[in-house]
C-alpha cells in the first residue's frame, strides 16, 4: 500500500471513485423519479396573476402572485386552482419552453378549488397530461408533486400518499376523498400536478397547513376523479352544477338539544329557508326565533332532518355529502322532527345559484 507516499497515486485512485461514483446509474427508485420528471415537466406551467387590489385609502393598486397548472387539451385548456386566478384582471402563462402567453378564465369552481383557463398557444407546443385515477389510491404509494412557481423551471418533490381523507374543510373548500401527502407542495405549486410512478395525474396540489405559508409536511390535492367531473363542466359551461336543497342548517349536538327540551339530541336544525326554494316548496320549515345557547347563537323552531333517504343524518357535514353526490331534479325523501313528532317529505332539488 502506496497510498500516502505517492501523491499522484492518491489523485489517481481518488479520481477513479469518483468517476465510478459519478458514472453510476441511479437506483430504481431515483429512475422513476428521472423518468417522471422527464415526461411529465412539459406538461406543467407557471400561471401569473395581475389582479387589482385596493389600499387603506381605497386607492387602487396591482399586485402579482404566481402558482402553477397543467396542460389538459391541445386547445390550450389548463387546469389550476381557483384561488390561483381569483381576482385576476389579467393572467399570463409560461409554458416549458418559456413562452408567454395571455390566458382567460374558463370557468371556476370555488367549492373544490378548481379552475380552467385557455390560451391560444399552437397545438405542437402544448403537452396534455395523461389522466390516471384516483379512486384506487393506498396509503403508502409514492406519488411526485411538480410545479413551476417562478416560470423559470420546474420542480420536483417525492412523498407518499398519508392519508385519504373522506372529508375535508378549508375556509369554503369542502371535498371528499381528498390525497394527503408528504410531499412538499409550496405556495408557488398551488395548481401543479400529484403525480403516480407511471407519470399520470392523480391529483391537482391545492393546499397546506401551515401558519408561516411555508411547507410543514402536510399537503393536500383534489382528487382526479374530482378534477375530471369539475374541468369537463367548467370547459362546458362554465361553471359546476350542484344540487340545492335552499336551506341553511346548523349541527344539533346534545348540549343544544337539552338546553331546547327537544326529544332528539342529533340531527341538522333548519334555519333560515330560502324563500320558493326546493326545500320551501316542498314543505320544510325554518327557524321562527333566535336564542343564544352558551355561545352560539341559534335559530331554533324550525325542522330539525334526522334521515335522509333513510340513512341516518348526525352533523350538517353528512347532509352535505348526500346532497354532493345527487343532481339538480334528483329527489330526496328526508324525515324531520316537527313540533316533537316525525314526519317525512320528499323534496326535488334544484341547482345551487351560480356566484
């Protein structure tokens, strides 16, 4: 061993590590990282948001915000999130190839955070994502998030799926079956792709939790098979069609019920009602009197839904997810409690108001 007295030989077998190190093919997992990353990143873009703002003085003023999207169609449709084109008196998108192009709003989806935009790029620079499916999904799987925050490149973060949440709720976004992950998803990436390890959209990266804004390890996407349903209408229409019972609910939780002397300590109180609304017309009555219990205040007197279509209703959140998952003239049979006794009516429901 020669090692340490001949320096040029120390040079030389150190250089031949670090060419073997160098030239070292990566391990499986860095592969399917290299290869998603490689033929998904076309496919994401960086979406700048010129909206205008108002000062203390009411005095106008623009401010710009960056997030991210993903190509969906050779038309130039774009799928992001709402909240990433909210207010936008003016949008422009960078492509992968860095062009610049000006961008409309389609349609948007406030409920789910969604939102597609259009621009007039030509077909042979516009890469459409290939859509996966979501309902499969396990705990565990890996999955990739990238995004385009700066329009300068993309990037790429790894994790696993950490849950899948039946319900979710963030200020006015309420979803089923949301992805849960580990992979780092900043504020520039809202709007950006969660990715399988085939390359194929399972998810568009819509928020996190953090009280900085910055990254704590908890991230969350809506659900492609949510992203299908919402972008083909939005494309469509314009806007998302939900059902509407025109109703405004509050949870009855026991400490309510007891302080109410009702007989029935779970249920979804109807409050107000909406005047010639689905629910009106069918005969569900709304609260007639205001009282406070502890410190929540309560319009009480009004039907308090126990059932709907025969399934046991415990919170407004449960309502809620029944009527998600009907159509506008679908018709729901609900049992109420009415002045102590039950009572059951079936009620056509309408289609949410736009706006």
């Amino acid at each position: 061993m020669k090692l340490w007295r001949r320096g040029s030989l120390v040079v030389a077998v150190i250089g031949l590590f670090c060419a073997d190190a160098i030239g070292a093919p990566p391990d499986p997992d860095e592969a399917i990282n290299i290869r998603v990353y490689s033929g998904a990143r076309d496919s994401v873009v960086n979406i700048t948001n010129v909206a205008i703002d108002y000062d203390i003085f009411f005095e106008p003023y623009a401010s710009a915000s960056t997030g991210s999207g993903v190509v969906i169609d050779t038309q130039g449709h774009i799928v992001t999130n709402n909240h990433v084109v909210e207010k936008a008196s003016q949008l422009e998108v960078t492509l992968a190839d860095e062009s610049k192009w000006p961008a409309k709003v389609v349609g948007t989806d406030p409920s789910t955070d969604l939102a597609v935009i259009l621009i007039k790029a030509p077909a042979d620079r516009l890469h459409p994502l290939p859509f996966g499916d979501s309902i499969d999904l396990k705990v565990g799987q890996k999955v990739l998030a990238i995004g385009n925050p700066f329009g300068l490149e993309q990037s790429l973060t790894t994790g696993i799926v950490s849950s899948i949440r039946r319900y979710l709720k963030i200020n006015e976004i309420e979803m089923e079956r949301v992805i849960q992950t580990d992979a780092a998803i900043n504020p520039g990436n809202s709007g950006g792709p969660l990715l399988d390890s085939d390359g194929r959209l399972i998810g568009i990266n819509t928020a996190i939790f953090s009280p900085s804004g910055g990254n704590v390890g908890i991230g969350f996407a809506v659900p492609v098979d949510t992203v299908k349903r919402v972008a083909k209408e939005l494309v469509e229409k314009g806007y998302v069609s939900y059902a509407w019972l025109g109703v405004e609910m509050q949870t009855l939780i026991p400490g309510y019920a007891e302080a109410l002397h009702l007989p029935i300590d779970r249920g979804v109180m109807i409050g107000r009602i909406v005047r010639k609304g689905p629910g009106d017309q069918a005969g569900l009555r709304g609260g007639s009197a205001r009282v406070i219990v502890g410190n929540t205040r309560l319009i009480v007197g009004g039907d308090v839904i126990v059932e709907a279509d025969g399934q046991a209703i415990a919170s407004s959140e449960e309502l809620q997810r029944i009527l998600r998952g009907k159509k506008p003239g679908d018709t729901v049979r609900f049992t109420v409690v009415r002045d102590g006794k039950r009572t059951t009516l079936s009620v056509t429901l309408g289609e949410r108001p736009v706006g």
